[in-house]
C-alpha cells in the first residue's frame, strides 16, 4: 500500500505557478498517494487564518502535517500560513532574499505580476491570435496563410488542432493547420496551396497504433479507423515530409504541451506574449 | 535607465514550470530590464557543457554573473551547469532535500514527469475537450449541451472562446460558449436553450471601455463597436445574469489565466486532467 499525505497549494493569485512547481516535486515521490488541494487567491489576512484552520483540522485528523506550497508575496500573509502545523515549502520567499542580495535591489512585493494582464496590447494580440487560429484550423481559409507564423500539417487525428491552439494561447502566435487528405497523400507531394509558404510548415507524425487507438474513440469500424489506413497514412505523411524537406515530429508519448515547446524549439520561433 | 541582466531558464524537459516560476520572481524587480532566455531539453551532459560555454561567454562580455534558474532532474547535469560563471537558483532541487527527509524516502529522480503524458487515457479525453470546446464554440451546436461542463456566455468579444479553449485545454473540462446577441439582449431574460442548463451557466462581462477598444481593433465605423452599443449591451448582459442568478466575472483587467482559475474555483468545478 502506498503512503497517504495530504498537500496543499496555497497562493494569493491563481496558484497556476505554484500549481506546477508542487506537480513536478510530488511526482518525484510516486511511492506517497498525494491528496492535493489547490487553494487560490488567499489575499487577505482573514482567508489565511480560515486556510490554517483547515490545514490544522487535516493534520490533526491524520496525525501528520500535510505538505504546504505557497507562493505569496505580502509577508504578513505568509507568516499566517507558516505558523499552521504543516511543512511550508515556499517556492517565492525561499529564491527573492537570494536574488535581493545578488541584484543589490529589494523586491518590489507587488502580487499577481506572474499571470496578470500586464498591457492590453498583448492581451488583444492574444486573443487574436485565438480567434486566427480557429479561422484557420483543419484546412479553413489558406488565403490567410500569409498572415500565419506557423502552419502545423499531419494526418487526422494526429494532434493538429490541439497545438495550434495551444501555441496561439500560450505564445500569442499565429497558427494555422492543414490537414494531410487522402487524395494529397497520395500525390506524395507537398499539396499546393503551401509550396508558397513551405517555409512556416511544421509536420506532426504519430505511432500507427496510436492513431489506430484515437481514431477508434470515435469511427469505429470505419475504414478510416482500421490498421491499414492508419499504417498507410503516417507512412505517406512522413514521406511528404521527408521528400519535402518538412521538419516534422512524431508526438506519440508527448503532451501538447511538450509538442508546443518542442515546435517553438525546433522552428527557431519567439513568443509573441508573455503569460 | 534601468539596469540590464542576462537570465538563462534552464530545463531537461519544456521549461514551462521553470519559466512560470522564473517569470514571476523576476517580475518582483521591475527596475531590471532582464534579457531572459529559456533554454529547454538540456537532457545531455554535452548540451549542459555547450550551454555553459554560452553562459560564461555572456558572463565575460558584461562583466556581471548571469541569474540562472534550473529544474534539472539530472545531478551530472545540474554540476555542470553549477560550475557556470552565474548564479545558480535550482527550483528543483533547494526542495527536494527536504521532502526526502519529511517524506523519509528517497525522490526517484526520474526526468519529465509533470508535464509528460502521464496515461494515454489522460491525453485522449484532453483532445476530446479541446475538439468539443471547437464544436460548441460561439452557439455552435447547442444541442450537446448535455455533455457540457460549463456554459460561457457574454457578449461578443468578452473573452468567452480563448476562456473556453483554455479550460478545455488545460482541466480537461468540456466547455462551451453562447454568445448573447441583440434580441436575446432585448428580451432580458435567459436564452431558452440556456434554462435547462442553468446550472452549467458562468457569465462573462467586461467594462464597456475595453469592450469598445476589443471591438474597434476590428470593426472599427460599426455600430458594433460605438460606445453606446458597447454600454447597452454590457449593461442588459449584466441585468440578465442578476436576473437568472448566473454567476458571472469581470474579465476586463485579467488574463485568460486569471479567468479560467476562478470560474473554476467560484463554480467549484474540479480539473479531469492534470497536466
């Protein structure tokens, strides 16, 4: 049986950053069976001193502190939550001293820079970048491929839509894709509306058998969902790319947000926003 | 003049955690003008030595140590980069000490957990989130609003697709947005389609202000985007959402970030993934 603790995910914003830091570390520890509760926006002295209530409850019942990860920047809201009967690991407080010292400058304490909408500009950008990415998801409107910093192409069902809104939210740029038809398949070329913009193209490939799994969700029994089309298509696709010279990549045990990554990596491209 | 600084964000996986945290701790010295930049998949000691390289040629030119920030998994890795002309802030590893000896167990330091396709299951119902966020986009198909988690509604450009394909995207969650237009506007009470499914409903409003700057980005001379359309609507959006009880938020000075974790937290919604 693997161990129980309790772990908590304490911040004066959203708790997104923190969120992710307190992921990471507790995976490292996959033998301890985590109940983990995220607990946003503590930005008050009185929402502290309810949470430590709380905290002091759940290591009273189960007779251990829980572990606490905060990320809070006003000092007397902090002090609130450390005095609680849990671990604190303060993924902010522990890092700012430090860097005061090496800048030879104090930290402003200033709340919610991390996620905030630091100027309209880039929050309108952002959303446009949103809206040109669903204009042109899945082959829609190629006319404004001109416009696009990136044009993700594959077979169906092999991640497209997902990165393309994934980039355009989370890097503000503009994403289109294209979805690699049967008939172009087997042209074994390039299709025709993006030899004009091979330069921004991006291919994704996947394992057969996970095409062949994601398909079947859906169309089972149809032709498209059987093994042969699925084995077929993904060798047609990644010999395009290759006869085309297409960077391409093949996303089989990746997440979105690792493809994302990777395509920015790989494709020398900048973020457009900061989040 | 602000003083200039290099940062390096280093990663064995996306960065994307490391950058988060990096982001937010720099924010708190808004008098640099820090030259930041990620550098991801540093999963070799080759890659690790060649980046030091880079590091210390930065360090000689300027004259000042560059601020580092590392989630390395890795320690051969991580003694390299610590043996860089910079100052080393190891998100990672200033806490994993610590909870080996709270936990009494040893981390299994194993690369890439938080954000890797922990199951394939996990993945598969994230892209099935994503496509029926698309499928239901802007009163698109109200008929599978059975299958929804949550219902956006708002005015036109209030931020309710990027809201949507983020939660979509980032909880698992199945979301979809209506748009209230004109009539329904007028008619001061809750579109008939949207009743029954009152209880998935969350509003979105925007101060006028803004939804007229959103608006004239693109649609500048149309009634659409005058001011008083903008202040009529806003304010029977409002009226409405008072009126039907639905919840709702101001999204004018918050990122889609911002939005999505406290619709998620007001509507005590919880995420299907994690991600």
């Amino acid at each position: 049986m693997n161990e129980k603790r309790h772990a908590f995910v304490i911040s004066d914003r959203t708790g997104l950053t923190a969120e992710a830091m307190a992921h990471s570390l507790l995976s490292q520890f996959p033998k301890v069976d985590f109940q983990t509760r995220l607990v946003p926006f503590i930005d008050s002295l009185d929402k502290a001193k309810e949470l430590v209530r709380e905290i002091d409850v759940v290591a009273g019942e189960t007779g251990m502190k829980p572990l606490v990860f905060v990320t809070l920047v006003d000092d007397a809201i902090r002090m609130i939550i450390n005095q609680s009967e849990s671990v604190v690991f303060d993924l902010f407080d522990t890092f700012i001293g430090p860097m005061e010292r090496e800048l030879g400058l104090e930290s402003s304490h200033s709340v919610g820079k991390s996620h905030g909408v630091s100027d309209n500009k880039a929050y309108t950008s952002r959303i446009a970048a949103v809206h040109f990415a669903m204009q042109t998801d899945d082959g829609l409107e190629t006319d404004h491929y001109n416009l696009s910093d990136l044009i993700v192409i594959g077979v169906s069902r092999c991640g497209k839509t997902p990165t393309s809104l994934y980039l355009s939210l989370h890097y503000g740029l503009f994403v289109s894709n294209y979805p690699l038809t049967e008939n172009e398949l087997l042209s074994k070329r390039l299709p025709e509306v993006l030899v004009q913009q091979r330069e921004k193209v991006f291919g994704l490939t996947i394992d057969p058998q996970r095409l062949l799994q994601i398909r079947q969700e859906r169309y089972k029994g149809d032709s498209y969902s059987s093994v042969q089309t699925c084995q077929q298509e993904v060798a047609q696709a990644e010999n395009i790319f290759r006869t085309a010279r297409i960077p391409y990549l093949n996303t089989t045990r990746m997440s979105v947000e690792e493809i994302g990554a990777t395509i920015i990596h790989k494709a020398g491209l900048r973020r457009r926003i900061v989040v």
